[in-house]
C-alpha cells in the first residue's frame, strides 16, 4: 500500500509532545484516564476511542483504498486549541490539512472551501474529511467542561454548542426571542450555531443531560451539511479520485490524557457521489478499548 506522509512540525506542541516522547501511536504515551473520566465516557459515549486508536483504524482501512502520500486531508473541526490534536495524529500520515471548520464544528468553509479543497489534491489522489463537534470531560466526569493547559480549573467544552443550547432552550421557554438581527458579521459564526439549535430546544430541554445531547445534535446537523456540499461538490475531485467522509464527536480530556473520538459514520464515495462502501465494522474492537 502507498506509504504515509511523515512530516515534521516546527515548534509542534501536543499533550503526547509535552508529556512523552514516544511512538505517535502508542497508547501508553497517556496514562489511563481516572475512573470518573472513564465512566462518564462509557455512559454518555459509548464506542468512543482513543484518537490514537481512530487514526490507526482509519489508515489501516483506507490503505487497501490507495490513500496514503496523495491524500489531501480535510477537517472541519471547532476552532477552540483543544481539537488539534486529532488533526496532528491524521497530519503525522497524511501530511498538511485544508481546515474547512469553524465554531463547535461547523463547516463554515461550506462549498466554495470544498471546491478549493478539491483542486489542491495531489494528482491522482483522494481526499479524507474529517468533521464533528467536540465536548470536554473533566477529571470528576463533568460532561461540557475540561482543564486546559496551564488552567487549573475546568472551563466550558464546547462554549459555543453550550451558549447556542442555552439559546435555543431560552427561546423554546419564551424567556428570549429569535435573533434575526447579525448584519454586522461581528458574532456571525454563533448566530448560525444558535440557529442550528433552535429547532431542538424542546429536545434539550427534556434530555436526560443537555450536555451530552448537545454534542448529537451538532453532529446530526453537520452531518446533513456535510452531505449536501459533498453532493454539490463531488465532481470537482479529479480522475479517479474518492472521497472519505469521517463523522463523529470529539471528545476533549484533561491536558495530561489522551483525547477521544465517538466515529459515528465512516465511509467512501467516488467523485460521481456514489457510495463505494461503508466502514461500519473499522471500529469493533473500541469496546476492548473502553474496557
């Protein structure tokens, strides 16, 4: 199979460059994460894995698809530093990125990104997009929240899912009307977010934990817009050139841990935007993992 980009990263920080200097996909770079890490994990995740895991996974699986030194690999991931290291775990193979997200995971970047994306691949090679929200887990289990670098106390993970949430609970309740209003541009990304949200405030309002259902939600919406600039788009990826979608939530830890990653749709499409096939069984095995 083709080899993968190994590319080094100048003044490259990362929670596996600050606490080892070890094998990039080794899990015992990370110490396992605390009991109230793992079963807040379990219970409000099920099936999600290290990224160290996903990305071996992933590579393994596309290889006998011929990705490998002409991959272009695509993200659309939140903004918030938190979400990096999925990216340079997928860099570390595939080399540089085209960042298509923005705020909570959005694909801001949408059509006119995607078409861009597709002209920069490599001759003859295929492109892998990787998108979804993200959520923090702090070390008592708190699900919305984590400690980041150099913070001893926890903040909130994803703050913008959470406030667009809040938005669109406040709005369902009838404490606060719709915001129509964001002709200055100044906060634009959010007010999408928060509108993305608004039809699902009766839905938050009655889940078990908002901030475990926030997470879906942004995936479910992401996914559909996904789709739709994949069905628009696909053509402009060249000869024969595929299209690997990877969908899920990322799932942020304390700085020391290693992160997570909830795959909830894995699969490949040629440039005429059939399906050539599904991955559902790549990621089998997490259950040992979470074990």
């Amino acid at each position: 199979p083709p080899q993968p980009v190994k590319k080094a990263s100048a003044n490259r920080t990362s929670k596996q460059q600050v606490k080892a200097p070890l094998a990039p996909y080794s899990s015992s770079i990370f110490p396992k994460p605390a009991p109230k890490n793992l079963e807040a994990l379990k219970e409000a995740f099920p099936g999600a894995i290290p990224i160290s895991q996903l990305v071996g996974h992933v590579t393994a699986t596309l290889a006998h698809h011929d990705y490998g030194s002409s991959t272009l690999l695509a993200t659309s991931l939140c903004c918030d530093e938190v979400n990096r290291d999925l990216e340079r775990e997928f860099v570390e193979h595939y080399g540089e990125h085209f960042s298509m997200g923005g705020l909570a995971g959005f694909p801001f970047g949408g059509i006119t990104s995607f078409n861009a994306m597709a002209h920069h691949i490599p001759d003859g090679g295929s492109s892998l997009l990787v998108y979804g929200p993200h959520v923090g887990i702090d070390r008592a289990g708190n699900v919305g929240t984590v400690e980041r670098r150099g913070r001893l106390k926890s903040g909130a993970c994803c703050g913008s899912a959470n406030a667009a949430a809040d938005y669109a609970c406040a709005v369902h309740n009838g404490l606060k009307k719709i915001e129509l209003d964001f002709s200055q541009g100044m906060d634009i990304e959010q007010h999408f977010v928060g509108q993305m949200l608004l039809p699902h405030g009766r839905r938050l309002e009655r889940a078990k934990n908002m901030k475990v259902e926030v997470p879906y939600i942004c995936y479910e919406e992401q996914t559909t817009q996904i789709h739709k600039i994949v069905e628009t788009c696909c053509g402009e990826v060249a000869g024969n050139g595929k299209i690997a979608l990877l969908g899920g939530i990322q799932i942020n830890t304390p700085f020391e841990q290693e992160d997570y990653f909830l795959p909830l749709g894995f699969e490949l499409q040629c440039n005429e935007g059939k399906l050539i096939d599904k991955f559902e069984e790549a990621f089998l095995d997490g259950a040992e993992i979470m074990a």
